[in-house]
C-alpha cells in the first residue's frame, strides 16, 4: 500500500507553528483557554453531623442526625467552563491517509500505556485521514477528563510519521500553589495541608472537591469559596480558597435525672470548649456536673497530628461522692475516682459519606471508697483501704456511614488489663476459691446506632451494646443496664454485672412543628431490652434481665435547645425501694446551648 505523508507532515509543522507547545508555554495554551476558571463557590450553610459517634461508656450515645444532609456537588463546584479545543488550521481538504499500527504515549502517570492503547484502538491498523489522528488525540484527553482531570491533556508533537508508529504526548496537570485567606485565628497551613493530600499530580477535581466537602464539615470552618485557574507553569493550576471560620467558642447547661438515686438522680452541670485554643485546630474542654451527693470536673486537650485528622487527646476527669440514700447514708460512704487517659484515633478512611478510623488509649482509673468517715468499704476487688487501680490499654474502631436517607455507626473495643503502675493485683480467696477480680483482664464492648428517615421530620433510631469479659470483672469495669440511656423504666445502673446486652428501638414522630422558633415537637414510642450475666463462681443478679416498652416527647429548637421526657413501663418486676422519678420510669433531660 502506498502511503503519502507530505501534506500530513507539513500540516502537522504549521500546526506546530500556530499552536507553539514549548516547554515554557502553558498546557492551558494547547488544552485550556488562559482565562480558564473553575469556580468552587460559597457552599450553603449546613448543619454538621455529630463529631462523636458512639462515645464510650458509660455515656449514652447520641444518635448522629440524618436530617443533617451533606451539599450535594453541584453546590459545591460549579460546572467548570468548556475547555475550548486546540484551534484548529484552515486548510484545504486533505485526502492524505496514513496507517497507524501503533500509539506510543509519553508523559502518562494516571493511566496505563495499555489503558491508552485501549482507547485509541479504533484509530489503529487501518488507513486514518489527519482528521481522524487528531481525534485519537481527543479521545485520550476525554479518557483523562471524564474521570476528573479535568487541567489534564494530550497532543501530537511534531514527528515523522513514517514508520507506522505516532507519538501523543500527555501534560498531566498539577497545582502551582494553595492560596488560603482566612480571616481568624486558624492558621491558614490547617487549610492547606488538608488539600495538599487530595491535589497530587496529576490534578483530579473530583478529589478535590472531596477534600473542600471534609472541609465544610469541619467544625472549625462555617463556610469556604475556592477557584481554581491557571498557573504560572506549564500544566500547572492557581487554587485559590477563601474560608470563613466558625465560632470555636461552645457552651452548654444541662439538666437530667439520668445518676444513681443513691447520690442523687439530678445532675446539673455546665462545659466549656475552646475548639481553636492555638489556632492549630487544638482544642481544650471542662465541664463541672454535680448532684445532692456528688461533684465531677471533666478536662480534655486535643490536638491534631497530620492532615488526615489524625489527633491525640488527653483527658482528666475526677468524681467526688457520698451516698445520700436512705437507709444507707447513716454508714457515711464517700467515694473518689478519677481517670486519665491518653488516646490517639486516626482515621484511615474519610470521606463526605464514610469514615473507618482505628484508635488506642492508654487508659488509667482510680477508685477509693470509704465508711464511717476512714474505714475501707469493702467492694469487690477492693484492697483493705478500699481502694481499686486499673491499668489498660484500648484499642478501638469505629465506622460511619451516611446518606440522605440513613446513617450507621459502628464501634468495637478491646480492653487489655495490666499490671503495671501499682494496679490492682489479687490472688484467688484462700478459703472459698473465688474469683477476685482486679487490672488483669480482657474485655470486648461493641455499640451500634441505625438511624433510618421514614419521612419528614419522622426517624427510627435503634441501639445495641454489647460488653463480653474474660473473668470477673472489678465494679468501674462492669456492663451497667438500666436508667437513661439504657432500658429506661428501672432506676440508673439497676444491673451490674460482668458482661451483657441491650438493645432499643425507637421512632420519633413530629406532632408540631413552630417555624417562627425553627422548633420541632416529636412522639417518640420505644422498646429497650436487655440482659446481663456474671463469670466464674459470681452469682447473676435475679431477674438478670429487663424490658420496658415506653412514650416520651421530644422538643428541639435549632441547635441551641433541646429538651427530652420520657416514661417507661418495666415489663419485668425487680425489687425497688427508692422514690426517685426513675421507681416511677420518669425520665427528662434539658439541654441549652447559648
């Protein structure tokens, strides 16, 4: 077969001529227009969802809140501007064909040679006017927009073209540099180390705009713009954020009957947290609480460690109490604990929708309790002077993952006992051969949440937590059911034991809804369950179970109100000599952020 390549090969040079592609021109020269901008607009305000997943016990966990919908892309990034195409060269109708048999491709790091050979297949083994040459060109930066590279393109440098084989060049684009203004006290190198991570070379908007979607959920930031152009360089691009930062300041008041009636089932208490102490994103909490017979103080420093949200935190916390409870505080029993802990979580998955993060703490808890103002109460486990030390490490997982319909979290955590740091240590009772518990032991404790929308303002919530341990276990160790946050009908912590279960389902239905006040008034029936169970040669309480089925109501305002009362009905008889609101199965909690 005779081929001609003359008029392609000057076609190609005055191309060459008009549309100059030196290594100092700009890919945006070849591909782009100069004035090429993708703008990434001011995102919609938009509630955040709940930073705490499934907080350890003995905490009740707060449902993350499905209403609270992430922006959809379209709001966040803009369609970008049609990229305009290589000018094309007036010239006459050239009937000139060549056969390709092979493209050899340079400058490619995204995709394979074979991926590229894929889709400039078509154009191979067979007579090709330049027209058509020109489109195996396009279809290789097709390949590269239509999944995200958007600053990303191919050409077709000079060359002979006789010997069957054509050289398409590829400029993968990347970022010049991440301009980040920011009006505040965060330092602008948070902002831009989190998108560094997501705008290696080649650039990839779609990940991109993932990266600035974690960011607006970030409690830090209230809302951010961005726009990305042109660079200085050859293939290179200008990211260009402007971020408006949140308030760091929060405050809470609460009030609820959700502690042990024999310290007083009514707690009042107070936090503070500084979200952006140094302006690294590190953040300090306190938070008082206290009842008729008890007074804890709560502290926490946090601070990030890589780009990936990585944090370390360390907290404090320390609880004095007396038992006020009839017939009981005429033996005078006070009690002091406190813990320290020292935790490390990094996620390892983040996205808008998912986040799988694994974490370990190093864990401490004292506990001292005394009678008759300086005797030794004697607890299980306790030392004469009735004090309990538990040294322990903590590892722990956690997922999430939302969508506009549902949202399921995950949390699973293994507790390592040790004897170290003077912890807790006993030998077996010499005369009875009983198991004594103390710091050595293995624990798993895992808790879920499903939250599912049904409708309109209208949700089904339902919670499980599980705790198995390998031996008896000492008291600030055990799995306590029943009262707020468990199986609700029964007084706070009915059950101790070493391990157990519950379960609760719950729907939430809006009977009223105030727009004026952005107030919202839901039926939420329930049914909680549970059961618990002791090893070795200690006994299981009796019954070693509850169940209640029960009615509350649901008050919310915005964000900063939010108040809760619930009754439930035991559905299985223990003995009860209290006359707190819990005997009753009446539960209520008030939450005020100002």
């Amino acid at each position: 077969m005779q081929l001609r390549f003359s008029s392609i090969t000057a076609l190609l040079a005055i191309l060459w001529l008009i549309v100059p592609v030196k290594a100092e021109t700009p890919f945006s020269q070849v591909q782009l227009s100069n004035d090429l901008v993708i703008n990434l607009t001011h995102i919609p305000d938009s509630p955040r969802p709940d930073d705490s997943k499934i907080p350890p016990p003995p905490s009740s966990s707060p449902e993350p809140p499905v209403s609270q919908l992430l922006p959809p892309p379209e709001e966040l990034l803009e369609p970008p501007l049609e990229s305009p195409a290589t000018p094309e060269v007036p010239s006459p109708i050239i009937q000139d064909t060549i056969t390709v048999e092979s493209f050899e491709f340079t400058g490619n790091t995204a995709f394979s040679d074979q991926q590229l050979a894929v889709v400039t297949k078509s154009f191979t083994s067979r007579p090709i006017t330049f027209a058509e040459l020109l489109s195996a060109r396009t279809a290789v930066t097709k390949l590269y927009t239509d999944n995200g590279y958007l600053t990303s393109g191919a050409f077709i440098p000079p060359q002979s073209l006789d010997r069957g084989s054509v050289t398409i060049a590829i400029v993968e684009g990347g970022l010049d540099e991440i301009e980040v203004s920011s009006k505040g006290r965060l330092n602008p190198g948070y902002v831009r180390s989190r998108l560094e991570i997501a705008t290696g070379k080649p650039l990839n908007v779609q990940r991109l705009l993932d990266a600035l979607r974690l960011l607006q959920l970030d409690p830090l930031i209230e809302n951010l713009s961005a726009e990305l152009s042109t660079g200085s360089g050859p293939g290179t691009s200008l990211l260009s954020v402007t971020v408006t930062e949140a308030n760091s300041w929060r405050y809470q008041i609460i009030a609820n009957n959700g502690r042990s009636p024999s310290v007083g089932s009514f707690r009042r208490g107070v936090s503070l947290t500084q979200a952006n102490l140094l302006g690294l994103g590190d953040g300090i909490s306190v938070s008082y609480t206290n009842t008729d017979g008890s007074d804890g103080i709560d502290l926490s420093y946090s601070l990030p460690l890589n780009p990936r949200n990585g944090k370390v935190t360390l907290s404090y916390g320390d609880t004095s109490s007396e038992v006020i409870e009839d017939p009981f505080n005429n033996l005078d029993i006070e009690s002091d604990s406190r813990y320290f802990d020292l935790t490390i979580r990094q996620p390892l998955l983040q996205t808008p929708t998912e986040e799988f993060a694994l974490g370990l703490t190093a864990s401490r808890r004292e506990s001292e309790t005394v009678f008759l103002e300086d005797l030794g109460f004697p607890s299980s486990g306790a030392d004469e002077d009735g004090r309990t030390r538990v040294s322990a490490l903590r590892f722990f997982q956690e997922w999430t993952k939302r969508n506009a319909q549902e949202v399921v979290a995950l949390r699973s955590q293994f507790s390592l006992g040790l004897d170290v740091f003077d912890a807790t240590v006993n030998d077996d009772n010499p005369q009875t051969g009983e198991d004594v518990p103390d710091s050595r032991f293995f624990a798993w404790r895992g808790q879920a949440q499903w939250v599912r929308l049904l409708a309109t303002d209208s949700l089904l919530l339902i919670r499980g937590d599980i705790q198995l341990a390998d031996q008896v276990m000492l008291p600030i160790e055990q799995f306590a059911l029943g009262g707020l946050g468990s199986v609700r009908g029964y007084r706070q912590d009915q059950l101790l034991t070493d391990n157990g279960a519950f379960a609760s389902a719950e729907v939430r239905l809006p009977i009223l809804r105030v727009s004026k006040w952005d107030a919202l008034l839901q039926l939420t029936p329930f049914v909680d369950l549970g059961t618990t169970w002791n090893n070795g040669d200690r006994e299981d309480p009796d019954p070693n179970s509850l169940a209640s089925v029960g009615v509350g109501l649901l008050w919310q305002q915005g964000e900063r109100f939010r108040a809760r009362l619930d009754w439930g009905i035991p559905l299985i008889s223990v003995d009860s000599t209290g006359d707190s609101l819990q005997e009753d199965g009446v539960y209520f909690s008030i939450e005020f952020n100002p």
